[in-house]
C-alpha cells in the first residue's frame, strides 16, 4: 500500500538558477563550533574519492579541512539571499553518516588502561566504551569524540602487540540529511535534507546545490525536490546567522613550516595565544618534543626517525600532522 500511494503523490521538482553572489570565506566560530566533524569527515570522503596518498593519516590534514570549511564558510555567509538561511538556520542540514565507533579484538592478556596502547588511542581522541569477552578474547568498542581516519587509525593499531583486529563499527540505519562534496577550482556542496519514514530510506527530501569558485563567489546551481511536499517544519534553532556571530579573528590560530620538515620545525602563534604548551608525539602516541610557544618556537627535530608526528598545541580549536 505505501509504494502505491508514493507512485500517486510523487512529485519531483528542480529550480534550475544560476544566481552568483560574492561571500566571505572565513568561518564564524558558531560555523566551526557546529560544522567542524562535517567538514573533517567531508574532506576524509574526498581524500578516499581521489585515491588520494594522504589516506595514511589518521587526522585530517589541514589543507583539505581548511578547504572544504572555507567553501561551507562562504555559502553560511550569504546568509537569505540565496538560501542557505534555510540550510544552516532553519533546517541545520548536517550530515548524519559520520562515523565515530569501530572494534577491536584483542589478548586479554594485554593490559590496556595505562599503556601506549591507551596513549595512543587518547592522542586521537578515542576512548573505550565497551568490552566484551568471546571464545577466549576481549572486543572492544571504541568511540571517537571527532572525526578521524578510522581505517589508518586501525592500521597503526595492529602494529600494538596483542591486537588481532580492527574494524568499523557501522551503527547507521535508514538515510537522512546528508551534505556531499566534490573539489576543484568551483568546489560543489550539496545538501540533502530528508524527511518522511527516513529508518527506511526517506521518501521525501529537498536538496541544494551550490559551488564556490577561488575567490569566495557562491553560486546556487540547483534546488531540487521530490517525494512529498511541503515539507517539516522549520527548526529555527541553529543560531548560526551570520549577522549574529562573531567571526575568528585568525581562522588559522597557528602556523607551522615547513612540513614536511626536515631539521627545524618553526612554530607560530597567532598575537591572541602567548606561552601556548605544544607537545610532538609519534604515531604510538609517544611525546617526542614537547615545550611552551611564545609567540613563536623553534623545535629541534633532526634526531627524529622519519615518519609521521601530531603537533597538539593547546588554547587551540585544531592538531597538525606534521610529516618528517
């Protein structure tokens, strides 16, 4: 009966529009407070779409955040005059497809809380919280509190002694809003908000599309809906209009060079941040260097082994890999 009565009621509708408006591409801190794991696990998709050999890296190298945050910065900022009110202010479209769960199999023999094993999985924000016992082994689940690279997060935990395996946990059902995201030189955002019996799949949604070329100029491409309409009610909640929040003073809160490094590792803060603790660590979660920035630092990094490394500096909304 439900497929019967969608074939009666279906409607389909696409705004074709070419309207370009000029933005700003720098985020608000409301933006980036609400849609940083969006943007991290947007840039994570489009590092895996591109065959990209930064899949390595357990965190999102900046580059590609920064460019996917600065897009989304810039269509948040034209703020009704071409419907992205609707997206970031009355509907807060995210996406609901994240990942942030994973498990792992391992000797119980092995102590966990601790060790470098625990060390490592607090570097990345991970956690455990859950374990269970199985034909003589422990499972454990563990929960991310961002977005990370799950899968090269895996990898480097296989090389822990003890550790049999380590995989994605997916605790997602049915569809949703989601937001997709191609790059190049006109990066291209869709945002899908989706409604009606969505544990099933969504028999309605609207969805907008937009590009955003080098110089911050925001195009609406499209408007497109199908399934039944209209559609919910407007949340009017996500209090993320850009008339009413203060923008970051300095979207990029520090600088590093060069990276890759090879001798010398300088650190920059921005004027705001002064006597900043910084740590370097390994991909075991190892602290390597570790010192205080005053404006700016200089670490000594030639004795290190090449490989990868997580600078952490505090009173900071971000890390860095750093690659030597």
């Amino acid at each position: 009966m439900k497929k019967y009565l969608i074939s009666i009621l279906l409607l389909f509708c696409a705004l074709q529009v070419k309207s370009q408006v000029a933005s700003s591409c720098a985020p608000s801190a409301a933006l980036v407070h609400s849609y940083e794991n969006d943007c991290r696990y947007l840039a994570l998709q489009h590092l895996y779409n591109t065959h990209s050999p930064d899949t390595i890296y357990i965190e999102i190298p900046n580059q590609y955040y920064d460019t996917v945050m600065a897009g989304m910065a810039a269509i948040c900022n034209t703020g009704s005059a071409i419907f992205a009110d609707s997206i970031f202010n009355n509907y807060c479209v995210h996406e609901y497809r994240i990942p942030f769960s994973f498990q792992v199999s391992y000797d119980p023999a092995i102590a966990w809380s601790g060790t470098a094993i625990d060390t490592f999985c607090r570097l990345h924000g991970v956690m455990i919280t859950g374990v269970t016992s199985i034909s003589g082994y422990f499972l454990a689940t563990l929960t991310a509190n961002r977005v990370i690279n799950i899968k090269a997060f895996g990898d480097s935990l296989l090389h822990f002694p003890g550790i049999y395996s380590a995989s994605y946990l997916s605790l997602i059902v049915g569809d949703g809003s989601h937001i997709t995201f191609a790059g190049g030189s006109n990066r291209q955002y869709a945002f899908q908000l989706g409604w009606g019996d969505c544990l099933s799949g969504c028999m309605n949604s609207k969805v907008w599309t937009y590009t955003v070329d080098t110089l911050c100029n925001v195009s609406l491409v499209s408007v497109t809906t199908s399934g039944i309409y209209p559609g919910p009610a407007p949340l009017r909640n996500c209090n993320l209009n850009p008339l009413s929040v203060t923008k970051l003073n300095d979207p990029n809160p520090f600088n590093v060079y060069p990276n890759p490094a090879t001798t010398e590792l300088h650190l920059e803060a921005s004027t705001q941040d002064l006597d900043l603790p910084y740590t370097l660590s390994d991909i075991y979660g190892r602290t390597v260097r570790s010192g205080i920035i005053t404006k700016s630092a200089i670490v000594d990094i030639y004795s290190l082994p090449a490989g990868m490394y997580l600078l952490s500096i505090s009173g900071t909304y971000r890390n860095k890999v750093i690659k030597l």
